[in-house]
C-alpha cells in the first residue's frame, strides 16, 4: 500500500549480524574482542569499592563536583583558593563521576575502569585498520592484561585517559593512512589536544611518530598534499592544547584559584616548568615526600617511585620489570624482524606504516624513560598500547611464515620470554612463581607437535603466561596505580596502609572537630595540599592549605596567615617539618600540641584564641 512506511522488526538474524562485525573480518574476531572487553572490565572493575583512590585527585574532583565555578577552574579545595598542580582533564570527568553518583569510592574509580575498556576496543579497531583483525585481537589482549594497564585502571590517575586519546589518535591516524581524509587529521589533532588537558606535555611525545607515519604512508603522491594535512593536524593539536589554559590566563588573578605549581599564578609555568622541564632529572613531586613526611619520607619515596640510580629497573628489572617489562623484549624482537621484511615494501604499505607508528610509540618512550631521573610505575603503562600492537603484528606474520628456522628462533623467543618472567617474578613463592613457567614450557612443546596455524596461538598464550598471572595477583592483593606485582611489604604499607590510614585519621580527626566547643571559620589548616586533601576527601568542606601541592607556592603568604590567625579564623594547624616563613611565623605565635617532636612527621598547632 502506498504512503505507508513500514518498520522492521528487530530479528535474531539482525543480532547475529552486529555479533559477527563487519564482513571484512572473519567471524570469530568480534565476539572475541568483546570477550577480551569483558574480562578486562572485570580486572578493572574487581573489588573498586574497597579500593583507596588517589587522595590528592580525589579531594580535588570533590571540590570540583561542588560548583560550576569550582569545576571549570579546576579548584583544589572547596572555597577555590588554590589550583590543582595539573591541568584538569581527567579530573573532571571524575567530577562528573561524583557529581551524578555522589562521592562514593567507586564514583571516583568508575570513569577509569570505563575508559581502560573503551582503550582496548579503540585499539583493536587502530590495529585493524593497518594490520588486520588477527593482530587486532592479539594487540587487544596484550593491553587489556599488562600488569600495569591493570593497576593504573584500578585507580584514578589521568594516565588511563591519556593512553585512550592517545590510542583514539593513533586509530585516526591510521584512518588517515587507509582513507587520505583531511578531516581524520583534524581529528587526530583534537584527541591530541584532549590528551594534553589529560596529561600535558607527555601528549605531544607521539606527535612526531604521527607526523612521521602519515608524511611516509598517506595514499597521496605529491608531497604537498601531505604537509599541508599535517599543517591541519598540528594546528588543531596546538590550538585544543593550550585553548583552556589561554582562556582561564586571561582571566583576573581576583576571579580564579592561584595555579599550583607555580610561583606567578601562570598555568602555562604550571605545565611547562612544573609539570615539564623541572621532571626531566627528578621526576618526582616533592609534594607526594611532604605527604609522607618525616623520617621516613625518603624510604616511602624509595617504594614508590622507580629512582635514577638504576635506570635499568625503569623498565627491565625490579620494579618497572614487573611492571611492564614482561614483554618488552619480544616486542622490540618483533619491530626488528618486521622491520627487515619490509624493508623493499612501497611507501603506502600500510604495515609498513603500522611498523613507524606502533615501533615510533614504543622507542620514543622507553628512550624518555630511561633517561629520565624518576619514574612513577603508573608512567608505564602507555607503552602497552605499542607492545601489544607489535606482538599482534608479529603473531600474524609468525602464523604465515613456512621457514623452519624462522619458526624455529620464534619458539626460542617464546621460552627466553618465559624464562624472563620467571627471573621478573622472584619476589613471588611457590606455584604463584613457578605454575606460568611450567604452563608456558608445557605450551612450547606443544606447539611443537600441532599445524602451525595452532602452533600461534599456544606460543602467544605461553608468552602470556607470566605477564598474566602478575596482572591477576594485582586484582587478587587489591593493589591499584600506586603498586606494583609482587611488591614488598614495606612497599605495600605505603601504598595499601599509609594511604587508607590517613584518610581514616582524617575521618576521626573532622569528627573531634566538629565536637569541639566555639567556632573558628577554618577549624583546620594544613600545610601542603597533599596534607589536606584526605579531609577535603573526607568531609567536604574548606581547609586551607599552605604552599599547594609542594608547598612551594606562595599563597597564602605570611602576612595573609597572619591576618587570619589575629581574626579568629584559625582553630588547629597541621604543618610537616620544613624550612618555610610562613611555617616559622606559626611555630613562633601558636601552640604546639603533645605528641610532637623533632622527628614526627606531622606536627599540630592550636591557633585558636582563648
């Protein structure tokens, strides 16, 4: 009948369409991409609500849930005196979290865990473009279970939405390989500059890669094309880069929280300086040592960050071996024999071009961190991306080759890479070390006796052996962004004890407060934000804090703290030890309380007037 429009009904055959995926990949990929999905959502997800999130993050997407004024401006405490030391990227999206949800534990948590699972189906579909939907899976799978992909996702850190924009740049860089689209420069572009109100400058590292692989790959012949496209895609980096900080810079000093992190109330020293050229030897917040003051500070820094007086344990011992290491060597194993096959291939091939993206990845970053002074375990995990896409790359290469020998040196790969594993895990005991060797072992000979098609895929499960059951005891010990597989009992009191206790102390502390008779505006100043944020976290409401993050910043200056003080507004002062007028000034007009001492790590003054 005519004018009549009419609508299909949904079917089981339209379901196991969308199930099977695009006709260009077999039908197995799809299900067992989402499979991989699943139980990456799973590792991420596991125990979140008993979790302890990062409490200086936590405080500030707390602070930022409050108001509109606060989030835009990415206020560190609730009255928005002081700035977050970072630009605010993935914090508010953590605000949005408990602004819907409320500030519950897993509201600060659920963002990660929703964008390490988005992270491994962005990234198959960036593998596929160029290499297929094999490699795809594969580099799927390496990802969503590298341990340290695995703890960063059980946090709440900006690096798992870095790693996402970095991926979703890198998928429409590809786009851009395949297709010749200016508009997927564009878009490249923007994932670039949303990277960087992530994580700053460490966004911009895999600019060059980008523009190498898309001036060497891109469908067009004629040179100009191509860096006319890159002129595209470099602008629209910059611009979404520093638009937000530009548009808050020009906004009255009056009307905005100070910039931590620097001492003109600039966000471009905040980035530059702070977050940028003061890292390249320390690397390391002197803030996180003022939050674990006192004698032990430097054995807390020690435990949780990866030194500069072994760089090789940045990432192939120790620490940053069980981190991310496991694989490491494969992969790099598997760029260079990529590399040499396809060193007579044209210039649009598109594995070639997988090979400079993917290979660009993993060597810009393992070269900055190790050279580098100081490395947080959590930094690790964005070389993830670029192993797995490697080892996907070689897989699916290893799968087609006929030559004996070839096959043969990839099974001594596989056992030098388990046997590697086995020298990474001996903090481990028992099976918990030994059963992913003997797993592996048992695999290679197997693989021995099968077609060489199932030859591949026990070889790739043997090289995951390892890697695997580190990732599986950080969700069994509860562990999160802070820790790392199999990490030692000093190292856990710190990450797991320090971190829960203080926010308990900060519980029973706002609690004492609120009893106390009289009333002083602020019942609790802190030196540090580090210090204050576990009360923020806890109850709410406005404690100021000294110095920010580091203590290094000069609001509220001494005169400002005086005045307050001489007002009433001061009830109790917690203060670590430091070298500082302003700390000075407080130790010399108000009074210490009982349990203090030389070597305490916080100690607590009474501002309060009789």
């Amino acid at each position: 009948m005519t004018g009549v429009i009419t609508h299909p009904e949904p079917s089981g055959t339209d379901w196991s369409r969308w199930l099977r995926g695009p006709t260009d990949q077999p039908r197995w990929a799809r299900p067992a991409l989402l499979g991989i999905a699943v139980t990456a959502g799973v590792l991420y997800a596991w125990g979140i609500g008993s979790q302890t999130p990062h409490l200086y993050y936590s405080a500030a997407a707390r602070s930022m849930s409050m108001s509109g004024h606060n989030f835009f401006y990415a206020a560190f405490d609730p009255d928005a005196t002081i700035s977050i030391d970072k630009l605010p990227g993935a914090i508010w999206i953590q605000a949005l979290s408990v602004r819907v949800f409320g500030p519950h534990t897993w509201a600060y948590l659920l963002p990660q865990v929703i964008e390490g699972v988005l992270t491994v189906l962005v990234l198959y579909r960036a593998v596929r473009r160029l290499s297929g939907p094999y490699s795809a899976l594969v580099a799927a799978a390496v990802a969503a279970l590298a341990p340290a992909v695995v703890a960063l996702d059980r946090g709440n850190i900006s690096d798992t939405l870095l790693i996402l924009l970095l991926v979703l740049a890198a998928d429409q860089g590809a786009a851009v390989i395949v297709s010749g689209r200016v508009r997927n420069l564009v878009w490249c572009g923007l994932c670039i500059g949303l990277a960087f109100q992530a994580k700053m400058v460490q966004a911009w590292l895999i600019v060059p890669v980008l523009a190498a692989a898309l001036l060497l790959a891109a469908p067009r012949t004629e040179l100009r094309p191509r860096i006319t496209g890159l002129a595209w895609f470099g602008a629209t980096a910059l611009a979404v880069s520093l638009s937000w900080m530009t548009v808050v810079s020009l906004v009255p000093a009056g009307r905005r929280p100070y910039a931590d992190g620097s001492h003109h109330n600039s966000l471009f020293e905040q980035v530059f300086v702070y977050n940028a050229a003061s890292r390249t030897n320390d690397g390391f917040s002197v803030g996180s040592a003022n939050f674990t003051t006192g004698g032990r500070r430097s054995g807390y820094r020690a435990e949780l960050v990866l030194g500069p007086d072994s760089r090789f344990d940045h990432l192939f011992g120790g620490g940053g071996g069980r981190e991310t290491g496991w694989l490491i060597p494969l992969a790099l194993l598997c760029l260079i024999a990529l590399a040499w096959a396809a060193r007579r291939r044209p210039r649009t091939d598109r594995e070639t071009a997988a090979l400079v993206l993917w290979g660009g990845w993993l060597a810009v970053h393992l070269a900055i961190f190790l050279v580098i002074g100081t490395v947080n375990p959590y930094y690790l995990a964005v070389l993830a991306p670029a192993i797995g896409a490697l080892i996907g790359m070689g897989a699916k290469s290893y799968r087609q080759v006929d030559d004996r020998r070839v096959r043969g040196l990839g099974m001594v790969a596989v056992a030098a890479t388990a046997g590697y594993g086995w020298w990474l895990s001996a903090p481990a005991s028992g099976w918990v070390r030994t059963g992913p060797v003997v797993l592996a072992v048992l695999l290679i000979v197997a693989a021995l006796l099968v077609r060489e098609s199932s030859a591949t895929a026990l070889l790739l499960v043997a090289a995951l052996a390892t890697p695997t059951a580190a990732a599986v005891s950080v969700v069994a010990d509860g562990y999160g962004p802070l820790d790392t597989p199999y990490e030692s009992a000093q190292a856990r009191q710190v990450t797991r004890g320090f971190m829960a206790s203080a926010l308990t102390s900060a519980r029973e502390l706002d609690a004492q407060l609120a009893k106390m008779p009289g009333h002083v505006k602020y019942p609790l100043v802190t030196y540090t934000s580090a210090l204050g944020s576990p009360f923020i976290l806890s109850s709410g409401r406005q404690v100021p804090t000294i110095g920010g993050f580091t203590g290094a910043a000069p609001v509220p200056t001494t005169a400002e703290i005086v005045r307050m003080v001489n007002d009433g507004e001061v009830g109790l002062v917690l203060l670590t030890p430091a070298d500082d007028d302003r700390l000075v000034w407080i130790r010399q007009h108000c009074r210490a309380l009982p349990g203090g001492g030389d070597s305490a790590a916080v100690l607590a003054y009474t501002c309060a007037r009789p």
